[in-house]
C-alpha cells in the first residue's frame, strides 16, 4: 500500500510532467534575467571601452605622452586589434577611428616610427582601414602610412606590404575622371550646348527678373565655387602656397592636417625634432575636437547615456558631410607615402612593375588640375633613377607622350621633373633610337635655352646621351634648332661651365660620327686617295689665275 506523502508525491510528478507550461514558465524568468544582465554588462562594457578610447586618444595628443605609450607593452596589439575589427556598428566605426587616430598620434614622433614600423600587423591594418573604410578613418590610416614613410628606415618594409602600393594607387584615382570618358561628355555637352543657344535663339526674350548673368546651365557662383574647390588642394605640392614638398613639412602638413604645423626634422640626418613645440591638448582641438568631437574636454566623460550616441551618430554623419574633404586628403597622403617610397633604391623596380600602380600614376601626371600632378612626375622620375626600368618606361607610348606635354608646362617644377626623367630615359641604350624624334628633340633644345639651371643642365644631358648612339645622328643633325643650341651654350659667356663642357662634348660627338659616316663611304678607284678632311674648296669651271 502507498502511502500517502508518496502518492502525493506520484501525483505531483504526475502531475509536473503533465504540465511542461509550469516548468517553462519557470525556467523562462531565469534566462530573461540572465539576458537582460547579460545586456547590461555588455553595454557597460561598450561604455568602459568608449571610455577607455578616449582617454587614450586624449593622452597620446599630446607631446610628452607619445613617446610612452608608443613604449608600452601591448599598446600598439590593442590598438591594431581595435582598428582591425570590421566597422559593423557605430560601436565598432567609433573604435576603429580612435585607434587608427591614436596609432598616427604616436608616430609623429621621429624616434616612434621604427618601433611602430615594427608591429608585425601596423602595415596590414592600415591598409584594411583603407580599403574598408571611406571616412575620417581612411584618413587618418593614409596619415599615419605617410608619417610612417617619412623615415628611410621604413620605406623598404613598406614595399613589401602586400596590396599596400596597389591600394593607395586606386585610391588616389578615385574621382578622377579619365580622358577618354571626359572627351565624350565634352561632346554631350557641347551638343547639349548646342541645342541650348538654338533654343535660346528662337526664343530672345528674358524671363522677368533674369539677366544675362544668370541664364544658362550653370551660375558664375556655381564656377567659382568650382574653381575654388580646385585651387584648395591644388598647389599643396608646390610653391604657391608657401609649403614645399620635403620630407617633413609638406608630406605631413598637407597629407595629415592642413591645420597642423610640423616643424620637426627628418631624413634621420640631425636635423632639430620640433615636435616639444607642440602644446598639450592642441590635437584635441585641431583634429580630434574640429572632426569628431573627441576633445570636449570633459575627462570623465560626462552624459555618458546620450554622449556616446551623440558622438556616435555625430560621426556616422560627419564622414557623410565631409566625404569629398576626406577624400581629397585620404589622396593626399596616399601620394605622399608613394613619393617617399619610390625614393627608396629597392621599391623603384617593385612600384614600376605594378601595372596597375604606374597606369594610375602616368594618368595622374598628365592631368594638370589634380594636386597630385607634380608629384605623380617626380614619382616617375624615381623610377627611372633605377636603370632596368628605363626600357620599360620609352616603351610605354603614354608615359612618353605625358612627358613631352608636361615638359611644356608653365610650372618650372613640372618641366624639371619631366626633362630629369627623359634624361635618365635617354641613358637606356635600346631606346635612344625611339625617343629621338621631332617633338622630343625640340622640347630638349627648347628646355637647353632656359635660365633654369637644372633643367638647362638635364636638356643636355639628355642630348648627350642621344648623340653617343649612331642610329640618332641623322634625327639629331635633321632637327634645326638642335645643332644651334649646342653651338650657341658651347660659346656664350652665360652658359654654366658644366652646361658648356656637356653641350660641346655633344658637338664633337656629332661630329666624330659624321665623321666617321664620311670615311667609311666609297670612294672611285681613279680618285687619287687623302686623308679626310682635305680642307679644299671646290668650283665649276673655275678660271685658274
């Protein structure tokens, strides 16, 4: 017989596996909790991370600090680990632009950049930053690759990064658009145009309140705000604005901020670190407060249920407004990276055999509104420095024709690095014969006669090299003002002695093959034989006195 505590018990059980909805009920308020707890550790944790970034951001802005953090073990593991993870959420986007921000802030110091040249994952990271991101990121990750390559030490690490070079190329042609799709919106616009003033004809009358000022496609204030947005970057790489392209000022002032000043040294040659100059919190308002918001100054981080959303959303919108400015800086720096890096021996023949990389920088050079025109030149002229690839380049039709347009050029600076190029183009001896022609004999001789020194100085260079090959004399003799240039600098007082000494060097060359031309022709057997020259005149039918 059962008794009755345990059939009570059977009956519960009984009862209890009758009823799964009891035990669910039960058990559902638990998991709920656990993932309500769950949540908020999270978003505490988001929150101490938030935090945390903007503490570090704070801290490596400034001068003194940057030097110790960049010395801490780990820093620069959680850093690289923070900008690598995908922006999937404002979370992530906000993290990755205070690590990418934070990680350029620390290599600004010369003494900083081989340790974070160093990191086995800093290259590879910047250059996933660049090619995910379209923001203040992106920007921020060009920056710190041209910082980083102002240093010798590190341009040759640099061209061994993968995707690094052909990343950068493709992002400085973003925009810009090529010649052939540009000629025929040209003609969609003038027969566009066309249409217009037929229209226009038919129908003279003004509406009230339009003038001529006003009529058309486009506004005199619509143009000017289009040129004005092309002469903002245009001429960062050149004189006009007061800033040259160097290894410290231009490369960091214009690419990184172009409301910071660097006035530090570099080149690893002694020259002063002007970096102590810098005053305590200046990034947090030149660049963090003027762009995202993160130098408020409140280090406690105040509002913290609504800041970090606003600050979040404020950043998501800021790369949207901001895109073009971004991006134009983003191309900025990525050219600057490439111009320090082709200056290093063994990128020279890594950078020219890229196809991709050299068809974007041959396309760049020739477009004369783009900033990064003159140094798309001097990128050029690096590669050439390196003799294997002289060939490759004299073959190539459209690096030649853009070096004869830009020896053209109305910027001295431009003319320089085109005639320097053609220069070490001429020294290839397989390609002296091709680039002998009119045009390119005439832009020499042109550049010869100018008062430029080191364009006078590489326009003859370049003739000399033309003049040792025979297959070039006949080109060289054919052209009119070739011969007279190099008479008129081997015999003017004004002519530099080294510009004299190579100018008549390629007189007597000249003349040693014409020479030699007119010894080894046939003379007839009843011709009696005389060394050449014979120094007589010659006549028909002279009298003899």
């Amino acid at each position: 017989m059962v008794s009755p505590k345990k059939a009570g018990r059977g009956v519960d059980a009984v009862d209890s596996l009758a009823s799964p909805r009891s035990t669910r009920s039960a058990t559902s308020a638990p998991r709920e909790s656990a993932r309500e707890s769950a949540r908020e550790r999270m978003a505490r944790s988001k929150d101490r991370i938030a935090t945390a970034n903007e503490k570090l951001l704070k801290k490596s802005s400034v001068t003194p600090n940057k030097s110790k953090l960049c010395r801490t073990t780990g820093m620069l593991d959680v850093l690289v680990k923070a900008s690598w993870d995908d922006a999937v959420d404002s979370d992530a986007l906000d993290a990755r632009t205070r690590a990418v921000t934070t990680l350029l802030y620390l290599s600004e110091p010369k003494d900083n950049r081989l340790i974070v040249a160093k990191h086995p994952q800093v290259f590879e990271v910047l250059v996933k930053v660049i090619e995910e991101d379209t923001g203040e990121a992106r920007w921020r990750a060009t920056s710190a690759l041209a910082t980083l390559a102002k240093t010798p030490g590190n341009r040759g690490g640099m061209g061994r990064v993968p995707n690094l070079t052909t990343v950068l190329g493709d992002l400085m042609v973003i925009g810009q658009e090529r010649k052939e799709d540009a000629k025929d919106d040209k003609e969609k616009e003038e027969d566009g145009k066309g249409n217009a003033e037929s229209r226009e004809d038919d129908n003279s009358t003004f509406l009230p309140g339009e003038d001529s000022m006003t009529r058309g496609t486009k506004s005199f204030d619509t143009l000017d705000d289009e040129r004005m947005l092309t002469h903002t970057y245009t001429g960062t790489f050149t004189d006009g604005t007061g800033t040259t392209f160097t290894e410290d000022d231009l490369t960091y002032q214009s690419a990184y901020d172009s409301d910071h000043t660097d006035d530090e040294g570099d080149d690893e040659e002694g020259a002063s670190d002007g970096e102590e100059d810098d005053e305590e919190g200046s990034h947090d308002g030149s660049h963090g407060g003027s762009h995202m918001g993160y130098g408020s100054g409140d280090d406690d981080g105040s509002v913290r249920e609504e800041g970090v959303e606003m600050q979040i959303s404020s950043l998501k919108k800021l790369n949207i407004e901001n895109a073009s400015d971004f991006l134009a800086k983003s191309q900025l720096s990525a050219c600057a990276t490439l111009t320090h890096m082709s200056k290093h021996c063994a990128n020279a023949p890594v950078l020219c055999c890229n196809e991709a990389l050299l068809a974007n920088i041959i396309f760049l050079a020739g477009v004369f509104e783009s900033p990064l025109h003159t140094r798309c030149l001097e990128m050029l002229c690096n590669f050439t420095r390196f003799p294997s690839n002289n060939a490759l380049l004299a073959g190539t039709p459209k690096a030649v024709d853009t070096l004869l347009l830009c020896g053209r050029s109305k910027i001295p600076e431009d003319r320089m690095w085109s005639v320097r190029t053609i220069q070490n183009l001429c020294s290839d001896a397989s390609s002296k014969v091709g680039l002998a022609t009119g045009p390119m004999l005439s832009l020499l001789s042109t550049a010869a006669m100018r008062k430029d020194y080191e364009e006078q100085h590489a326009a003859v260079g370049a003739l000399m090299n033309l003049s040792t090959e025979p297959g070039s004399i006949v080109p060289l003799t054919n052209t009119k003002t070739v011969v007279a240039t190099l008479v008129h600098l081997a015999h003017s007082p004004n002519t530099p002695s080294a510009v004299r000494k190579i100018a008549c060097d390629s007189l007597a060359t000249i003349g040693l093959w014409l020479q030699t031309l007119a010894s080894a022709g046939t003379v007839p057997e009843e011709i009696p034989f005389s060394p050449l020259p014979t120094h007589s005149a010659t006549g028909w039918l002279r009298w003899d006195n």
